[in-house]
C-alpha cells in the first residue's frame, strides 16, 4: 500500500484545552478503523452525511463519549472516506483517541495532506486548494472574501479557458510542422495574434491587481523609527491603545524590535516600534540598531518621528535626507507638539509633518487617516479576481513574457517550431497555477505550508 491509499489522522481544530476537540480521518479504511473501537452505531451501514452519537472504548477502557460525523467516498472533502470525532477537548482525551486509532491501522497526517488529496482526487484545482489555506489564515473580511472568491474557482475557469484556447493554436502549428514541406499554414497569425493580445489584456488585469492582493492578503509592514527618545513606543502604544512597548526617558531603553498588528479600515498593519537610530558602543543596543536597519529595508511604509522638543529645523532636514535615502515611502511625523517652539510648528506645517503628541494621544487619528491615504485598496466583492499568491503572480508574469516572444517571433517571420516552444512554455507557466502541470517537488513546497489537520 502507498502513502496515498492510507488512511491518515489527524487533530482538525487547535492544540489545547476547548470544549470540543475535532479528529478527523481520511481513507478508504477510515469506517472500518473507527468501527473496531466505537460502540454506537454500525457506521457502514449509515448513510453519508450523518452523525452519530456512542462511546470510543480501548479494549473495555470507555475513553470518552463522542459524535462521529460520517462522509462517504466520494462525497467527503477529499472525495475519500472521511470520519469526523468531536470529542471533548482535553488533551490527553484527544491523545488517547489518535494512539487508539493510529495501533488500529491508521497514520499521521502530513501537513496540508487532506487538502493535497482533495486536489489529488479532483475535489478542485490547485488555485482553488491554495485558497483553502488563505481562507484559515484570513485576518481581515477583505482577505476573507479575495480568498473565497479564489476558492469558487473563477480565477481557475479564466485561466483554464485561455491556456485551451492557446492549446488549440499550438495543437495547429504542431499539425503544420507534419506538412513543413507543403508551406501550409494552419494556424492563421493574424488570429493567434489576436488571441495572444487579448489573453494579455487578462494576464495584465491580474498582473496589476497583485499589489492590492497582496495588502489584503499579508497586511502592511510599517516600521516606526526615529532616534532614541522621539517616542516610538509611546507611539506604538497610542495607536494600539495598549501597554505594548516600556516607555522611559532613558536613551535606548527599547532594544529589540517589538510587533503587533491591528485593522485600520480593512487592511491589516503589522507596527514595528524599533530601536534608535544612532552610533552607539553598546553591544545589545548595536544589535537592536542592526535589527532596525534590517526592518527598515523591509518595510512598506515608515512613520519616521522627529523630536521636536530638542530639535532644529536644520537636524529634522538632515533626518528627513537619511530617511528619504532609503527610497521606502515614509511619512514625516513630528512629536512632542506639546514641547516644541510654535515657530518650527508652522514651519513643519507648511512641509507637509504630521504634527503630533503621542504621550497626549494628540492627532492620533490623523496619523491613522494620514496612513490608510498612502494604500487605495478597495472593498473586495464577491466575484471580483485579484491575485493574492506570489506564485501565481510570478507565473502570470513568466506567461506575459513567453506570449512577448510569440509576438516578436511572428514579427520576426520564424519558423512554426520556434512559436510552437514558446506557446508551450506559456501552456506551462499557465498550467502550473491551476495545477494542470504539476510535480512533487512543487506540491511538496505548497501543502508543507498548511496545517496539520487541513
């Protein structure tokens, strides 16, 4: 028996104590390894789709009282047998129930195998099983519905409907190069050229609509940074609205980069409050400023603080050329408005700060109106297609340059084998989103990313 005709198990919901915990197999066996140890019901002779109440018993040890939920092949997630124990959710209940099951003929799941046998067995098409993993993760409702609407498929059935149409050209330039001597020409040009412009039209659409997907999918990186004492963490503080970060007069007091996220208007916003930016001979404190540096480089957007109790206008200028060097949007935000001299306030004004007191929580939601303006992200709906998947944007894009050379090729006057090679590198690129060409080491790389029980 391979890997792929066991029965596997695995612990669906999360690790812990809850009031309920959900064990899920799947396999052909499944019904016959859960019957060796369930008193209740005879489940093979139930109809799918059904519950049953009875006792999970090891020999004449009752283990606990459950409801097992009953699918049957092929109408289960993953077009197999699958059984469903919702038992309580102690965990050294839920440890019983899995050694049971896995001495009575099962294994344990690797992670993403359910979904990687739905998809294997033709549940739905690779696109769609990635949108499984989105849709678990999702943190926000626009993340929610882009990853539902993945899900449906109408990503997939765009996709699979251009690579058949490019399939039947190349089936066409294929057929003429078995005529290469009679200088027929099948596949008319003009019209392969017209399907590659409005194949291009689509894959350009999707193209753009990464930047907006991949907000919504994985939020914004924003770091906040200054030099020490600007009051980062106060700040970080004010805008979650919580004790998050240790706030002290003394210079250098954070020293690590501390994270939390929070929901401004739809997008999630991942807040880094940093270590300060300045020379320093302490050996931990370097390592934090390393760290702040390393952030900065991968931030999104940067909210750059300036002092503006102790600052010159000439100092915040000489910041402002640092940061601007970095060439990663920023806002500029004075604080400690309370503490400055009114004439800087204006002169700031007028260069476009955002003028702040984080200790007094002043202008804080400005800042925040100030932030959602630097990312237009629309409310997703249902049925609108963006791409939120990095492979699939990279796959998009290896398709728009292989369907280039199509287009030059013809322009060019080269033979029908040489369009044939890049119309098949398109097919390939295109095929490999929805799964239509696959290998392991692919499927491999995907499903290790999802949970165990998923």
């Amino acid at each position: 028996m391979n890997a792929f005709e066991e029965t596997i198990i695995a612990l669906a919901t999360a690790q812990g104590v809850s009031a309920i915990a959900v064990i899920r197999l799947s396999g052909k066996t499944s019904i016959d390894i859960i019957q060796k140890v369930f008193k209740g019901k005879n489940l093979a002779q139930q109809p799918s789709h059904t519950i049953h109440f009875g006792t999970v018993y090891d020999g004449d040890k009752p283990i606990d009282e459950v409801l097992v939920s009953l699918f049957k092949e092929p109408h289960s997630f993953t077009k197999e047998n699958s059984i469903e124990i919702s038992c309580h959710g102690s965990p050294i209940i839920v440890k019983e129930i899995i050694k049971l099951l896995l001495k009575n003929g099962a294994r344990l799941a690797t992670p993403g195998e359910f979904t990687k046998r739905a998809f294997l067995n033709g549940r739905f098409d690779l696109a769609q099983a990635e949108a499984v993993a989105d849709i678990i993760n999702a943190e926000t409702d626009n993340a929610r519905q882009a990853a539902l609407n993945q899900m449906r498929g109408g990503f997939s059935k765009e996709i699979q409907h251009l690579r058949e149409e490019l399939i039947h050209f190349a089936s066409l330039i294929e057929l003429e190069l078995d005529f290469g001597e009679e200088d027929v020409e099948f596949a008319k040009r003009e019209d392969l050229k017209k399907l590659i412009f409005r194949i291009q039209s689509f894959l350009h659409s999707l193209i753009q609509s990464f930047d907006q997907g991949n907000v919504i999918k994985n939020g914004i990186p924003t770091v906040i940074a200054g030099k020490p004492n600007a009051g980062k963490s106060t700040l970080l503080n004010a805008l979650l609205n919580e004790e998050k970060a240790i706030v002290s007069e003394i210079p250098g007091t954070t020293r690590d980069v501390i994270e939390d996220e929070m929901i401004l208007d739809g997008i999630s916003f991942r807040f880094m409050d940093t270590a300060g930016l300045r020379e320093t001979t302490d050996i931990v404190e370097a390592i934090g400023v390393a760290r702040t540096r390393e952030s900065l480089s991968k931030a999104s957007l940067i909210l750059y603080l300036f002092d503006l109790s102790k600052s010159t206008l000439e100092e915040i200028h000489l910041e402002e050329n640092e940061i601007r060097s970095l060439n990663i949007p920023f806002l500029k935000v004075g604080n400690k408005i309370d503490k400055a001299n009114p004439e800087l306030l204006k002169l700031l004004e007028a260069e476009n700060f955002i003028l702040i007191s984080a200790s007094q929580k002043k202008n804080i939601q400005l800042l925040k109106d100030k932030i959602l303006s630097q990312f237009q992200i629309n409310e997703v709906k249902q049925g609108d297609v963006l791409v939120t998947n990095l492979r699939h944007f990279q796959n998009l894009s290896q398709t728009n340059e292989s369907l280039n050379r199509v287009l030059a090729g013809m322009k060019k006057g080269i033979t029908g084998d040489f369009l044939a090679m890049d119309i098949r590198q398109a097919l390939h690129f295109l095929g490999e989103i929805t799964g239509a060409v696959t290998t392991d080491d692919l499927l491999d790389n995907i499903f290790s990313k999802f949970c165990i029980g998923k």
